[in-house]
C-alpha cells in the first residue's frame, strides 16, 4: 500500500506508536511531521534514520499539544513546508496513574482532558481547512478501554469514550467535504510506555506473559501494526470507511475477559482452577505466599491498564 508524496501529520511524542505509524507511512512514500514536547534530539534522530530508510521522508517540530497554540503552530509549519495537508493523526495524550474516583482532583480531570481530547479537537479544527482541499482523512487515536471501561482509570476512559463520539459525530460532518474521520482503539500493544512499565517492574517476564495472555493469540500488539492500521484508514482502500471505530486488540475484549489460565504462577502448588477476580488476597485461592504474588502482578495489571493498555504519550 502507498501513500506517495501525500503529506500526513502525527501528533503524540516521537516514540512508540507515533515512530511505528512514522515508519509505516515514511516507507509507503509519505512526508511525515512528527512532534513532541521534548527536547529535539531525539525527534531529529528518529526523522533521520527513518529518512534513511525512505522513500518518504519525516520531519521533526517541537510541540507541546496542551498548548492549543503549539498545535496551531505545527499544522501552518507543515503546510509552508509542503504546502499540502493529506491526513492527521491524532496519537496525543497520556494515561494518569490508577486512582479512585475520590482520588482525582479537578485539576487532574481538567489536564488529562486537555491532552486527550482538547488537544484533537484543536488539531482537527485547525488541519479541517486543508483537508478539505485534499479530501483527506483523519484517524483519531482513542483506546480499547473507551469502549469497555476499566477500573481506576475514569478520568481516562471518559476522554476516550469523548473521542469515540467526537469522531462519529465530526464524520456526518465532513463527510459532505469529502474529508473521512475514523479512530483506533488500540490494545496492549508493545509501546515505549510499556518498556517503562517493564524497567519498573519486580518481574518484566512475568508481567510481559501475564499481559500476553488477555490476546487469543498470545501476544501484544506492535507500534507498526497500529501504524499499519492508520495508514490502511488513510488511503484510498478505504474511501467507503468513515465514522468507524477500529479496534486493534486481538479480541483482547470477547469472551468474558479472560483467555489464559486463572493463575499464570509458574508453580504446581497452586491451585490451578480457582478464579482469581480482585488483587485482594483474601479473595485468592492458593497458599498464602503464592496469593501475595499473584496479587503483586495483578496490581501490576492495574497499573498498566490491560487489558487495553495503549500508548499515546505526549512522551
């Protein structure tokens, strides 16, 4: 699939998701600005080993995307520089630590939605005018969990259930512009955010097996096969496509939850057939040491979000 010359802006930092969409539309022929808040050199040095790749090309510009100016900024930069606007991705935001209800304050809810939502909002806003002139395409970044929800994440799962309608209700919009809006629900996909969960981690193994195993086929999502999705949203293939959805998660969401033995300890001793449904201990089966470790990870479980863990991290 190409997207030859065609001119794609993402958002969200310069790793995980973003330099595996990057990558994909950079090969497929694109001219790709990517972003982030951080310093430059590391935006710069992924822009030049994906130029050295090619046949596209990309391009780095410093963006902080909870400021609505520094997006205004970025989307003028990319039309003086190719003078065209064919498709925007909309892969900012970030996912707050796990906390209760009670435990958020409004500052927390007001910054959590100003990453997710207002920062794609904004973006889609400022690019609609040049997409117009293209009849292009927009693939906002939302998550699995804005459709199923997840336990101590309400702030978050409440700006992507706010992407999940804006995206329906922006594509009845445009569609008379000729401009498709689509989103992404990604999964547990293998993002920069995950390695760091795994650093923080008393056992990376562990939690990468425990994590594997909410897909029916074992394994987490890569950044390039979400990127592989967006650029499939944004070429000609699917011009019949708008106002949709696209989960990316290996069913991670059917059949009850679970797809993996209840209990993932490596130990006969444990009790292989009893549920474990809360990281209470008293509410797990098994010796006492082995129900604390089996706790341990699924607070871990807690901490990542899965299933439904995604990465769309300012940086």
């Amino acid at each position: 699939m190409t997207f030859t010359d065609k001119v794609v802006i993402i958002t969200g930092g310069s790793r995980g998701i973003v330099q595996g969409c990057a990558h994909v539309f950079v090969d497929a022929g694109a001219k790709v600005m990517i972003c982030s808040r951080n310093t430059e050199e590391d935006g710069d040095r992924i822009a030049r080993e994906l130029n050295g790749l090619g046949p596209g090309e990309c391009v780095f510009r410093q963006c902080d995307v909870s400021q609505p100016e520094d997006i205004c900024a970025l989307i003028d930069a990319t039309i003086q520089q190719f003078n065209r606007l064919d498709c925007l991705i909309n892969n900012a935001g970030y996912h707050p630590p796990v906390s209760r209800i009670h435990q958020f304050t409004l500052k927390d809810l007001a910054d959590v939605w100003q990453a997710n939502f207002v920062s794609q909002f904004v973006a889609c806003q400022h690019a609609l005018p040049h997409l117009r002139k293209t009849r292009g395409s927009i693939v906002n970044t939302s998550s699995l969990v804005g459709e199923m929800g997840q336990e101590g994440a309400t702030t978050y799962c409440a700006t992507k259930g706010a992407i999940n309608a804006f995206t329906k209700s922006l594509a009845i919009e445009e569609s008379a512009n000729g401009v498709r809006i689509n989103a992404v629900l990604p999964g547990n996909i293998l993002s920069d955010s995950r390695d760091k969960f795994r650093q923080s981690s008393p056992d990376a193994v562990e939690l990468d097996r425990w994590v594997d195993r909410n897909q029916h086929n074992g394994r987490s999502g890569t950044n390039e096969e979400v990127g592989q999705l967006c650029l499939f949203l944004a070429s000609d293939a699917a011009s019949y496509i708008t106002g949709t959805l696209q989960i990316i998660s290996s069913g991670a969401e059917l059949g009850y939850g679970v797809k993996y033995p209840t209990t993932f300890i490596s130990d006969p001793t444990v009790h292989q057939s009893s549920p474990c449904p809360s990281v209470r201990n008293d509410r797990c089966a098994g010796p006492r040491p082995q129900r604390r470790r089996l706790a341990s990870v699924l607070r871990l479980r807690c901490s990542i979000g899965a299933p439904g863990y995604q990465s769309a991290s300012p940086d």
